[in-house]
C-alpha cells in the first residue's frame, strides 16, 4: 500500500518539480545562512547588536508582510510569483557579494527576506492542486524531510566551503540555486488552462482587503484550523523560546564541550527527518489529534529532560534527548502542513497559510527575547523543566478531550461526532 503511495508521487511530474526546486533552493539557503553568520561575525567582525539582528532581518518581512502574500497567492499567478521570487533572491544574493559593510548587509537581507514570503503560500496551494488528497502525506513528507537533511548538511557544507574558501562562494551557490529553482518551477507554467486563467481572472475583481478578510473567517469557521493554529502557536513559543537557551545550557553542563551544541543540532534534525519517514512509509492519513499532541510529548519529554541535566552528564544523554525534541520537532511541522492540505480549499489555502506563516515568524522574534528574560529571572534548568510540563500537560488535554476541542478528522471520528 505504502509503496504504491510513493511510485503514483513518482509519476506526479508537476510535484516532482515543485519538490526539486524546494529542495535545491533549501538546500542554497543553509549554505548561505551560514555563510552570512561567518561574513559577518568573522569577515566583517559586527558588533553584537548588528549579530542580534541577523535572525530578526530574516524573520521580520515573514511576520509583517506573510499574510499579504498569502492574498496574492490566492489572487494571482502561483508560479509567476515563484519566479519573480527567486530570481529576485538570486540578484540581491548575487548584489550581497559586492557588500562591506554589516549595516547595507542587513538592509539587503531584509529586502532578499521579503521576496522570499510567498513561498510558503504558494508553494502549499500548488500542492493542494497538483496532489491527490490520498497522497497528501507523502507529499508534506517529502518537503519536511528534504527540508531537514538540507538543515543538517548545508551548515556541514557552508563551514566547510566557507573555510577553504570565502563564506561569498556560498553565497554564490545561493544564487545560483535560486536560478536553478526559477529554471525548473518555469516549466510548471504548462499546467496553467484556460478555466484556471478566468479562475484567476474572477478573483482579481474582488479587493484586496475582502480577500485579506475572507482568509482570516476561514479561519475563525472552522474550528478545526481554529484549535489547531492557536494549539500549534503555544508549541511554536514554547519551542523558539528554550531552543535559543541551548547554548546557555550547555555553557553550564559541559563548558569545555563547545562542540556538544551542534552535536544536539545534528540529532535533533535527524529525529525529525525519522519521525517523518516514518509517518511517510507507514501512514496514507494522518489523525490531527495524535500526531499534534504526540509531538508535543515527544519536544515535552525531550525539553524537559535538558531540564535535569548535571554537570558531567554522559554525551549520550543531550545527544538522545534531542534526536528525541526533532522527533517532536518533525511531527509537529508535518501536521501542521498537512492539516493546512486537508481543511482548506484551492481558493483560500494561500491566505490561511500565509496566516500561520505570518504568526510564526512573529514568534521567532518574540519568543526568544521572553526565553533570555526567564532565564534571567529564574535558571535555565527551570525554565526546561517547566517548558517540558506544560507541553506535556497541553498534549494530553488535546489528545483525550475530543468532544470538547477537536473531532477526529478521519470519517469514522466524524460520523461518530
């Protein structure tokens, strides 16, 4: 059954070229954020403050302007607006290589960032279009897992090129992959008709402001999509604000094993990327209930157990402990996509899921400025432990009270509730 699963992705040739574009652009990316944490910190040699603000140029245009991608997406062209995103990435990364100074750095990665916003939503509608309901979990599989390799070998690489090299040779590459990516997502301007381009047509007579307005009532109506953001939103705070602590932990519990830090990393994306295979070789639905309140004991457990970490603990228990936080980790954010598959339509997913992206990313800037104050205010132990309990705690509460939160999504839970 699962096989027969992967061979008919396999045929799919329009998600076979959506996912190889997605995965060679991701994989640009990794070696380009890394790249640009060496230029600066090493090459440039930025103060702090100009450091600080790296995570906050990249997340900071996903926050703000997200939802109104998500608008464009389900009003415009899909796949014109992919290609003017990553040829647009492509010059401002080609641009960023005749930089030398941190602060026109940072303008430039926030306008290459603010290009790169209606990826999410775009990305998710042509799948919804192009994918067969029956296949939406190996499909949301394939990009969580692609997305997590490229996570664990694009630092390995970028280090390393940026070492023997120059960290802009990665920036190159970056370029180059986006090129690539705009090249391969070209050819998917075949599957536009004309039924879709009346489609499309129809839906630019309507404002953009009742569009923006129609995404979030879609939201609000199904309460579904209701209980599941908002559930994943405390997930996503609770993850962003201890994940950014890692390194404060590890000062106090292996001071002279710097090298453990990125060790964790490594297993963490590994958790993910076996959590995800798994839910791919094994599973054709997926029960919203299960496998979000699953995650949240899995990051729960995992958390919660740095928590209890000791000066002189064996390397083996941080390193276990976040291949299981990634398992977490995995589970988590392939529910999510595929929750946002599943309970929207054609017309309106580009908005909802330029919602989600947008909080998010708000959180990416909020949650760990509230992890550094907590820490400060208590110990980095505590605020694990209690991290860990109140994951495990939602998880339950979501998982056993159906009736009250959330019906299965599968047609017996439907038709018995």
């Amino acid at each position: 059954m699962a096989a027969e699963k992967v061979n008919l992705l396999k045929e799919n040739k329009e998600f076979l070229r959506l996912f190889t574009s997605y995965s060679v652009s991701m994989l640009g990316r990794w070696l380009d954020l890394v790249a640009i944490m060496i230029l600066f910190g090493f090459t440039w040699n930025a103060n702090p403050l100009i450091i600080a603000l790296i995570p906050v140029v990249f997340a900071l245009p996903h926050a703000i302007f997200s939802q109104f991608a998500g608008v464009l997406t389900d009003r415009f062209n899909k796949v014109k607006l992919m290609i003017f995103s990553d040829i647009s990435v492509c010059l401002l990364s080609i641009l960023l290589l005749f930089v030398s100074t941190p602060l026109i750095g940072l303008i430039l990665l926030f306008i290459r960032s603010s290009f790169t916003i209606v990826h999410f939503p775009a990305q998710q509608s042509i799948i919804k279009e192009v994918v067969k309901e029956e296949h939406i979990v190996g499909a949301v599989t394939l990009n969580g897992m692609i997305n997590e390799f490229t996570k664990m070998m694009g630092p390995l690489l970028g280090s390393s090129l940026a070492a023997f090299f120059s960290p802009k040779v990665c920036i190159l590459i970056n370029a180059i992959a986006y090129l690539i990516s705009a090249m391969i997502v070209w050819s998917l301007k075949e599957r536009e008709t004309k039924e879709k381009t009346v489609i499309v047509h129809q839906e630019q007579q309507t404002s953009m402001w009742s569009k923006y307005i129609e995404g979030w009532k879609a939201v609000f109506t199904s309460r579904i999509l209701l209980i599941c953001i908002s559930y994943s939103v405390i997930g996503y705070m609770a993850i962003q604000m201890t994940d950014v602590q890692l390194t404060v932990l590890f000062r106090e519990v292996a001071a002279t094993k710097p090298e453990l830090l990125g060790w964790v990393m490594a297993a963490s994306g590994l958790g993910a990327f076996i959590s995800m295979f798994l839910m791919k070789r094994f599973f054709r639905e997926i029960n919203y209930r299960f496998v979000l309140g699953g995650s949240y004991i899995l990051i729960g457990f995992g958390f919660g157990g740095m928590g209890f970490l000791s000066v002189g603990a064996a390397t083996a228990i941080p390193i276990a402990l976040g291949m299981i936080t990634g398992g977490g980790v995995g589970l988590f954010s392939m529910g999510m996509s595929y929750i946002l598959q599943r309970e929207t339509t054609k017309e309106n997913i580009g908005r909802v899921s330029g919602i989600y992206n947008s909080l998010t990313n708000t959180f990416i800037l909020i949650a760990p400025i509230a992890g550094g104050l907590l820490v400060e205010l208590w110990n980095v132990y505590l605020i694990y432990r209690i991290t860990g309990l109140i994951l495990i705690v939602f998880s339950f509460i979501f998982i056993f009270t159906r009736n009250v939160f959330l019906k299965g999504n599968n047609k017996k839970e439907r038709e018995a509730g």
